[in-house]
C-alpha cells in the first residue's frame, strides 16, 4: 500500500497501526537502497500520500488482494 501513491498514510494507520515514520523504517528495511531512495524522492512532500493535503476524497488505490494481508484490521472485520 505505502508503494502505491494515491493511498495515504492516514489509510495505512487505519488498516495496520502504523505511523508514517513506521512505514517508512519498515519500507527502509525491506527494499533495496536503490529502490527505497526512488520511492521517498517520489512520495516525499506529495499532496496524495497526505490526506489533509489531498484535495479531493476518491481515487483511494484499492488493491484486490486487500482482504487477505496479514495484519489487516480492515478485512478482520
């Protein structure tokens, strides 16, 4: 989820408890350097990874394996 780009961190905290920094140190840890320097200069500062700065409210990236992630309170439910 934190890969994509129109899903927030806010959403990533609602299914999985984990802050933006959480996300970033576990992205950190489990990608390449190469890659993770790609993905933080691509989402850093960007106004769709910020739900308080996004300005609209549809176009949240819904992955069709979302109900069967571990640790997912969402599909719990």
């Amino acid at each position: 989820m934190a890969w994509e780009d129109r899903t927030t961190f806010d959403a990533i905290l609602l299914q999985f408890g984990l802050k933006e920094q959480e996300v970033i140190d576990l992205m950190r840890m489990e990608m390449k350097p190469s890659s993770f320097r790609m993905w933080r200069e691509r989402v850093q500062g960007r106004k769709t990874k910020h739900e308080k700065l996004r300005d609209f409210r549809e176009g949240r990236f819904k992955c069709t394996r979302q109900r069967q992630i571990n640790n997912n309170k969402i599909s719990k439910r």
